[in-house]
C-alpha cells in the first residue's frame, strides 16, 4: 500500500484499529493478562521479547487481516522488530492493515485536573526513521481526569503542537487525550474537550487533517461534530477500561466512530493456547468489535 491507499483505507475502511502498542510500564500487565508471570524474565530485553513474540503471534494469526482490522498501532521496539521473517510494518502492509507508532514517552504528574505527555527528545529523528519503515502515521496519548478548562486546554494545545511535527514528518498524527471513564467529572469533561477541540481544528490551517482517539462518550453521540469536522480524518475510540462487551455497547452508541481497542481486544488470549485456540479467541475478538464498529444500526436494534 502506497500513502495515498493507507489515507484512503484509514478515511473509508469498515473495520477499526488495533492498539499493540503496551509500552513499558504496562508491558508486565499485558503480559500477566497473556498468561505470563512476572517470574517469566530476568531482563527488560527478554520481557520485551515476549511481549514482541505475543505482537507477532496475532499479526501473523490468519485472523488478523486488513478486511476487519485497518489499522494497527505499535510500540516503537515492535516497528523495529520482524514478524514472519519481515519488518512488523511490512508484515502488517501486506496484510492490508495500516501501521501506526506510539510515540509519547509517558505522562506527566497531574496538574488542573489532567496528565500532559512527558518531553519527547528526538522525536524528529524517530518520525523520520518511522517514515522510512512505511509507517502511516502516529498516536499520542494524554490523560484527563478532572473538568478543569484550564488543564484540557492545555492538553489539546499540546497535543496540537505535536501533531504538526508529526505532519511536517508527512505522517497522519492521531490525537488521544483520554478521558478517565472512571472521573466523577466524566460528562463536564468531554463536553470541555470537546469544545476546546473544536477550537483547535478550526483554527488549522491549509489542507492538513488530523485523526482523534477518544474515550467514549458519557452522553453518546457527542463528538458528532467532531466526527464531521473536515479537518479529521477518522474518529476512533479507546476501551478506556470498558470490558469488550461494554465497550462494543458504547461504541455501538456512536455513530461515525470506530474501535482502536488494546485491553478490550486482547483480553482472551493466553500464551498457552494452541494456535488454533488462539486464533478462534483472536477471531471471535475482531468481530465483535468490526461489528460495533461497522454495524452500529444493528446492535442498537
């Protein structure tokens, strides 16, 4: 796929986007939830090993293709990792899924109610390395916790400023400033983001576009305008901590809006299962969220 086929399957394609992108702090989890103890490595390198093994199992699993799953988001060790003998990539390009990089460092403690991204050092030399292994674009991730318009306009002003390096990289920035599910604030929270966001995309100018990754609305149907705005090119939400079943329900809610599930997609799958047992729990994953993200009319039914 050239850049002109992955912009067009991520603005048209019926599927939804896959989060493999744990990164170290929430490796050991994602490994727990896989079936593999702490006790399993010795070293950073050979938890990462495994967590790149767990990557690679799905990426190449037969039911992990480009006619459900448009788009995958990674973690920077597994862009420059192989599957099947090729770059992760590539090996995702051509199975028709669209290869995205995780590029923030972590967060920052909280300040007004939220967490901004940490200082990224280098982050041009890392999109243009992206670039060069077919990467189509990035994902970048900021906390919301509290109502506080001060703290979210300081948020989405950030991630704005990031997401233009990232287009001045040629690469299509998705924009994540997660609102905490759990916020006794939840619904005040997302109508501010909403409206600070709003703000931002129109105050973009030229051609550029963006992407958004969003936490499901308290109030479904809320980012309707986002998901209209001509400046974004796809609105896609996280589980957020939502069970896939609830998290599908949500989804379901929104319309426009497709998965980019990590938690929520992975839940099922254990190391130790065959790889026929894998790739029925891996396939029975995808579709229920393709089907939320694709067939909102009739889940709601």
């Amino acid at each position: 796929m050239n850049n002109a086929d992955m912009t067009a399957k991520i603005a048209d394609g019926h599927g939804f986007i896959a989060a493999l992108d744990q990164s170290g702090g929430s490796t050991p989890k994602a490994l727990k939830g896989y079936g593999i103890d702490e006790g399993a490595w010795n070293t950073d390198e050979e938890m990462f090993g495994l967590i790149h093994d767990m990557r690679a199992r799905i990426i190449l699993s037969p039911a992990f293709t480009g006619d459900k799953v448009i788009g995958a988001i990674l973690f920077e060790r597994t862009m420059d990792g192989q599957a099947g003998g090729k770059p992760v990539p590539q090996a995702l390009a051509d199975k028709g899924v669209v290869p995205f990089l995780k590029i923030d460092k972590g967060l920052e403690d909280e300040a007004n109610g939220v967490q901004l991204m940490k200082p990224m050092p280098g982050l041009d030399d890392l999109l243009a390395r992206a670039a060069k292994l077919g990467i189509f674009g990035t994902k970048e991730r900021s906390v919301i916790n509290l109502a506080n318009r001060e703290g979210i306009a300081a948020v989405v002003k950030q991630q704005f400023e990031v997401a233009q390096q990232v287009i001045a990289a040629g690469l299509m920035p998705i924009i994540e400033p997660e609102v905490n599910i759990k916020s006794a604030e939840r619904a005040e929270a997302d109508q501010i983001l909403l409206e600070e966001t709003l703000t931002a995309l129109d105050a973009m100018t030229g051609n550029d576009k963006v992407m958004l990754k969003l936490s499901l609305p308290a109030k479904p149907g809320l980012f309707q305008p986002l998901v209209d705005h001509p400046r974004v090119l796809r609105v896609v939400a996280l589980s957020g901590g939502f069970s896939r079943t609830e998290a599908c329900a949500e989804l379901a809610k929104n319309p426009g809006i497709i998965a980019s599930f990590s938690r929520a997609l992975l839940s099922d799958l254990r190391q130790q299962m065959t790889d026929a047992e894998f790739d029925k729990a891996l396939g029975s994953a995808i579709d229920e969220i393709h089907c939320a993200s694709t067939q909102k009319a009739l889940l709601a039914a």
